[in-house]
C-alpha cells in the first residue's frame, strides 16, 4: 500500500520545493521508496526527463534526492509563463497549448483528471508520495476547479501539512488566517503545520507556537531553521536567482523578464574563484566582467527587446571591444545571430527581428519542441559533456561552419572568427567537470571544484539531515495516509 503526504504553503515561496527535497531524502535514506508528485507547477526552469517530457526543475531535483531518474508523471502539468497574461500548457511533459488564465480555467477539470491519473501510476511503485503543493490555499478566489492545492488533496484522498515562512514576518497571521479562510471541508485536511526559514534561536518562538496551537488545533511539527547551503541546490523560480560572490573571475548574467533554465549557472556559483553577478534591468552590464553570459528565455524575441531596452546591447559591444568574452544559451544563443524569424507568430506578432549581430547566424521559430537529453565532447580538448536541449527553432548560418561543440558526434554550436563570442542550444554543459575547468582556465579564471554532482548529493543529504534535527518526522509519518 502507498502512502501519501501534501505540502502545502501558507504563501508563495515559503521553501515547499526545499522542504520536499528534504523530506524525499529523509526516507529514501530510510529504505523506502520515494516518489514526489507536484500536480500544477508554474515555472520556466524545466528538466528535460528520459521518457521523452519536461517537468518542473524542482521535481527532478527531488526525484533525485529520492535516488530515481525523473519522469514526466511527477509533475503532470507545467504552466510555463510566455506573457503577464499567458502561459505554455505542458500536459504529462508535453506541450499542450498556449492559454490565457481565464480559458485555462476552463481546462481545469479534464486536467485533474490528468494529475490521478500520473497520481495513480507513480503509486504502483512507491511506499511513500510526497505532494507539493503550488502557491496556497488560502487564494481561496481559486478554489473552484483547483488542482494545485485542497483540490487535488481533496480527490486523492491525502493529508496535508501546511508550512508558513516566518522569515518575511507575520508567520502566525499566515497560519491562523489560512484556517479562518478555508472551507470546514478544506480545513479538515489539514493534519499539522510547520514553521520554516527562522534565524536565530528557534526556542524564541516557543509562545507563537503556543499560539497557533490554541487557535487552529493543529499540531506543530517543528521550527525550521534557516539552511543556509540551500543556494547549493539549483533555484526553481527565477525570483530566487542570485549572484555569489567568489574570486576576481566575474560572469555577468544579464537576468532577463522571461528568463529560463538558468540551472547552468549553479555549477558556476559553486566554484570558490568565481563570482557570478547577475545583473538587474536598469543596471548596466560590470565593465569588469570576464564573461557575459546570456542565458535561455521562455520568449527569446521578447527578451530580446527587453535585452536592448535595459542598453545591454551597448555594454555587450562595449564589453567585446576591451576583449571581454560571450556565451549564449539556448535562447541567449538565439539572439547572437543577425536575426529571429518568426513567420507563424509563435512568440508573438508574425514577422522578422534583427538579432545582436554577433554570430553569422539566423533562427527560424517553428511549432515542434526539442526535448532531449544529449552526451557529446567539447572540440579541441575532447572534453565530455552531457546536458540536454529544450527550445523551439532552428538556427543556422555561416557561423555553424566553426562548431565548438560536438553532440551525439555531431558539431554543434557556433564560435565567432576571434573566438570571443559563442553560443549552442546545450543546457547543463557547466556540470561536467572536466569541460567547465578547461573552459574558465581558458578564459583567466580558475576551476577548483572537482566534482559538482558530488556538491548537490551532500546538500540533499545535509538537508535531510536539517530537517531531521529540527522537525518531527516520524510525527509527520505518522499523519501521512493510505491513498
């Protein structure tokens, strides 16, 4: 028999991603079998899976804390944001369509469906299934036809457990106002709460437990604190992208409004001699960066405008002159050519964009979707590399002539004349050590880190390890239920 437990989130980005990663590792360490399952995510990082999909990134890092590849049943459906008012439809790690809120809703009940249905299949394998939840219940406003929160818990049958961030202030509000709010159906399902992100002594808490206690019933399962290696694990939502600081070797990371699969910056971010900036709009690119990096986009031609909007375009050609170098990913690389066609009107309005101009290349926007996960080598130094592809379009020019890359034996990529500017669709090549160590030398830096895989093994374990100190698992396993 499976059993099942929901994390749900008093607000937004209260940690529910970390907190399951956690909780993953925690049993699977224990001997069980592990499974996450995020009905409704809504982010533009995705992890490319082996069954042919996308998820959302946060779900194949749990999966990996649960020691198993990750599959397009632990997150059913993907919104993917293209425009303040629409998203791409990703339905079991396919894209769907490309819907406005309103006429989403309308689609919500044949997606629930869609969720037990991924639901039940990861039962067949699992002991234990730990739900995440996505924004929070409390947005009530949603609640008819809801398939991210209480309406999923509701059709599976599964307990809930709510957490509440004490970090952004008001915790007791957040906890005590989500129960006045709920429906007494709602309520009922909720069996527990937790307290996350507190800094400091968590003892000094010990009244406003007493508190939420009194008033809600429910029981507490603990005050988390604050994990501090967490920046180690790679970020779902790009609110939470941000620069480290390390050594002299800066990348500058221009941070785009449609910015997506920027997990290639977290190796980078790891290494002690390197300082990874990322740059808000309105500021100008660091005249001291060694490396621009572009990274990918959900709307390559929208970021594009917004990239010359912010005057990055002039710091790019400013940066190239006083011999500063530039990598483009995916999207970013896109944009390197001497223009974006889109004659279907995939992104937007139909027609043509001039690109930076930096490549000799163009990209033609087309409907079908490239999901794949790739291994191929690095030309010149045979170093290997493994990532994997997810864009629309197909770029070609003169500049494909000049490879850097080779996937599946294949050239792949382009390099400019003076070898300054480059670019490739290829997402997560900066996990591969020996690749990311030649690269950075080449360029001035310094690679010390020898193995970054081994980095997020260790943290996944670490926080497993937090959460086990300072919150009741086996309470929590004592309210999970049979589903």
């Amino acid at each position: 028999m499976t059993k099942a437990i929901m994390i749900q989130g008093a607000g937004s980005n209260v940690g529910k991603s970390m907190l399951v990663a956690g909780i993953c590792r925690h049993f699977a360490r224990k001997g069980m079998n592990v499974r996450p399952f995020k009905p409704q995510n809504m982010s533009n990082n995705a992890a490319v899976t082996r069954d042919g999909g996308e998820i959302g990134r946060a779900q194949a890092l749990q999966a990996r804390a649960c020691g198993v590849a990750p599959m397009i049943d632990m997150n059913p459906v993907l919104l993917k944001p293209e425009s303040e008012v629409g998203a791409q439809v990703v339905v079991h790690g396919q894209r769907f369509a490309t819907l406005k809120a309103r006429d989403y809703s309308k689609l919500k009940p044949k997606l629930l469906e869609k969720t037990v249905e991924s639901f039940n299949r990861l039962k067949s394998e699992a002991d234990l299934i730990v739900i995440e939840g996505a924004g929070s219940p409390a947005e009530i406003n949603l609640r008819a036809g809801d398939i991210a929160n209480m309406g999923f818990a509701e059709a599976v049958g599964a307990p809930v457990v709510l957490v509440g961030d004490i970090d952004r202030g008001g915790v007791i509000a957040q906890i005590v106002g989500t129960q006045a709010v709920l429906s007494d159906g709602d309520r009922a399902l909720i069996s527990g709460f937790m307290i996350n992100k507190f800094r400091g002594d968590p003892t000094l808490f010990d009244d406003g437990l007493t508190e939420i206690v009194q008033r809600t019933g429910w029981p507490s399962l603990g005050v988390i604190p604050w994990f501090a290696d967490a920046w180690k694990l790679p970020a779902e939502d790009v609110m939470d992208v941000a620069g480290t600081t390390g050594g002299t070797f800066k990348i500058a990371v221009p941070k785009l409004a449609r910015m997506a699969n920027f997990d290639d910056l977290d190796p980078l971010a790891c290494e002690p001699d390197v300082t990874v900036e990322i740059v808000e709009p309105g500021r100008p690119l660091p005249a001291d960066a060694a490396l621009v990096l572009i990274p990918g986009s959900k709307s390559t031609i929208g970021d594009l405008a917004f990239f010359r909007a912010q005057g990055w375009d002039i710091d790019l050609a400013g940066h190239i002159r006083r011999g500063g170098h530039v990598l483009g990913v995916c999207g970013g690389f896109q944009m390197l050519g001497h223009a974006i066609h889109d004659p279907e009107g995939i992104e937007g309005p139909a027609g043509s964009t001039a690109g930076l101009g930096l490549l000799d290349l163009e990209t033609w926007m087309e409907p079908a979707k490239t999901l794949t996960e790739i291994s191929g080598h690095e030309l010149g130094t045979d170093a290997p590399i493994t990532g994997y592809e997810i864009h629309i379009g197909r770029t070609d020019g003169p500049a494909r002539e000049r490879p850097w890359l080779t996937i599946d034996g294949k050239p792949a990529g382009a390099i400019s004349e003076n070898g300054r500017v480059r670019g490739a669709y290829l997402h997560g090549l900066f996990a591969s050590d020996a690749f990311r160590k030649g690269f950075l030398q080449r360029l001035g830096g310094q690679s010390t880190l020898d193995d970054y895989e081994h980095i997020v093994d260790t943290t996944l374990d670490a926080l497993a390890d937090h959460l086990a100190r300072h919150a009741d698992l086996d309470q929590l396993w004592d309210l999970t239920r049979t589903v």
